[in-house]
C-alpha cells in the first residue's frame, strides 16, 4: 500500500499509509458490532496494508478504544496510532441528546474539558483503555462550531485548549509520550484559526476536503503546505452519499441529502461510470492526492467492507476522469488530482 512520510520538527518522521482505518463505527456507531467482527475487521485492515488506525474517547464511551487495544497486543508493530483528548468519561447517565448514536456501549456523562488538567486526565486514561505507554499522535477533539452549535461556545472552548490544553500536549511531546499533535475536527476554519497562532503538527478532518468540498483549498490547504502541517482525511464519503451514490435515504453530513447535493452526485456518478470507475474508487483517492493530505480514513465494521475499501483504493483512474470533473464544474479548476 502506498505511503506518505510526514516530517516532524523534532527531526523524527511518521509515515502514514495512504488508507488508514478509522474506528468510531467499531464503538458500535448506529448498530452494535460483536467483539469477534470488530476484531475481525481490525485484522482484515493489517492484513490490507493499514498501517495507521484512528480513535478516540467518545466513541462507544471507550469501547473503540478498548477495541483497538486488544487488537493492538496482537499487531502494533509497524504501525500508528492516534486517539484524543477534549472530553471526559464519568461515571453517570448520559447528558447528551444522542442517545441513539451509540448502541449497548458503557453508561457515561461526557465531559468537555480542554484545559491542561483535562488534557492530562483524558490522555492517561486513554492509555488505559488501549494498554499502550504512549501514542503517535493525539488530537484535541471537537472544538468547532458542528459540535458545539454556537459559535461563542466553540471559540471559548478553542481558547481554553489554546490557554491550557495546548501546554500539556507540547509537554507530551517534549516527553516523548506523542511524537505529534493537533485538531481532530469537522472544520477546516477552526484548524487554520489555530495553527496561525501556535506550533501544531498534523489534523484530523472529517469531510471538508471531498469530492463535494474543496473550500479549504482558498486558505487553509495552502497555509498546510507552507508550515508543513500534515492532514488526515476522514469522513471522505460524506457521511455515505460518496460511497451510495445519489440514492434515495443518502446521507449528506449526518442528514438526508438535500436535492442539490444528489443532483451534483448524480453527475459525478454518471461521469465516473463513462470511464468505468466505481464512485467509492474517485471519493477515496481524490484527497490523498494534495500534498499535505497524508492518510483517508473510512471507517468499516466488517472484513468485507475493508476488502472493498482495498479494492477502490487501488482502482486505476484514468486522467481524463479528473479532466471531465473538472470541465464540467464539479471538481475545482486548481484542485491537484491522482496520477497513474
């Protein structure tokens, strides 16, 4: 599997392979996931060639984390981990109106806290949950205005990590207890705010950089290049219409998919078929294709769907395909494109 190297300041590297595995569906996202498919799942992405794996307190309220341990003791060799910091497990029921987002998973309020305590806290029992000393990367997780709903909270909660959440972290790293750090987020605004003003090293963002979204290419995508900022693409399917296609019941960021957006899928499916190239095939290799794009992460919940990931990962895409979405008008004039 191809791989991208993405230089450190301390003089230390990570390479990244280009398809990385993302595990928030492995803490049972929507639907519970037995333990021998979430484990089987996890071991079909090593056998693929995955070399790094993502997750994070809050998804299943530990169960991805103590997932991905558990398969970790079999096969951390060669490979790379990152988890998050930002909000706390406590004892309690949940206060969040998400009940439905997580299914048969711990009994536990959530807690934003992305002071330096907070930080500490978050990062030490993360390593519990996965049984490791240290990690890869941390990501300081959620402080945009999609999770928060206002723009005041975010931006108080995007201070209190620049206050303090942000020191423990560079101490972290100073300790060698992560080789680097950053945002793991669902705007692109909030990242180039915050990489602007300190020393970050790599982000995590879901969607904003699609086949449906190139926005971050006026600002932030440049700034990335010049600083050397690394970025790991999640959500590349738009939360599924880019692997569905324009269907009826698609979703678009979480929510039915209003008639423009199917009417623009609609297109880029019909050219993608012209050219015999599956959708799913254009919607993962499209971002890895920037140069500060360093790793796509879909997630999955069976081998099969890992195999499928495999298979349009390494799909061949012939150059006119790029050129058509973009005569066309629905790829970006200046967006950079995969080569053969």
């Amino acid at each position: 599997m191809k791989t991208k190297t993405l230089p450190l300041r301390s003089g230390r590297a990570l390479t990244f392979t280009a398809l990385g595995t993302g595990t928030a569906p492995l803490g049972n996202l929507y639907n519970k996931i037995e333990e021998d498919t979430a484990q089987a799942t996890l071991d079909a992405a090593f056998a693929a060639g995955s070399r790094y794996f993502d997750t994070a307190p809050f998804y299943g309220f530990g169960t991805s984390e103590r997932r991905l341990g558990s398969f970790w003791r079999r096969k951390r060799e060669d490979a790379l981990i990152s988890t998050k910091v930002g909000r706390l497990l406590k004892l309690g029921e949940r206060s969040d109106s998400r009940r439905t987002q997580w299914f048969e998973v711990p009994n536990r309020e959530v807690i934003f806290d992305y002071s330096y305590d907070g930080v500490m806290r978050s990062f030490e029992a993360s390593l519990e949950r996965v049984g490791v000393n240290r990690f890869d990367i941390l990501f300081c997780h959620d402080i945009d205005i999609f999770t928060h709903k206002d723009k005041d909270v975010a931006m108080a909660y995007t201070h209190e990590f620049l206050d303090g959440g942000y020191r423990a972290l560079s101490e972290l790293r100073e300790q060698g207890l992560v080789d680097a750090f950053g945002l793991g987020v669902n705007e692109w605004e909030v990242c180039q705010y915050v990489a602007e003003r300190v020393d970050i090293d790599v982000c995590l963002l879901a969607g904003r950089y699609t086949l449906l979204e190139q926005e971050a290419l006026n600002s932030f995508l440049p700034l990335c290049v010049e600083r050397g900022l690394g970025i790991v693409i999640g959500g590349p399917f738009n939360s599924g219409i880019l692997a569905t296609g324009a269907r009826p019941g698609a979703h678009f960021n979480y929510l039915p998919a209003p008639d423009d957006i199917l009417t623009r899928v609609g297109r880029i499916e019909a050219v993608c078929e012209r050219h015999g190239v599956p959708l799913v095939a254009a919607a993962l290799q499209f971002p890895v294709a920037h140069p500060a794009v360093v790793s796509v992460i879909p997630g999955a919940v069976t081998p099969e769907e890992i195999e499928s990931g495999r298979k349009a990962m390494e799909a061949p895409i012939p150059p006119v395909l790029w050129e058509e979405l973009k005569h066309e008008g629905l790829l970006r004039s200046d967006a950079p494109v995969p080569s053969i």
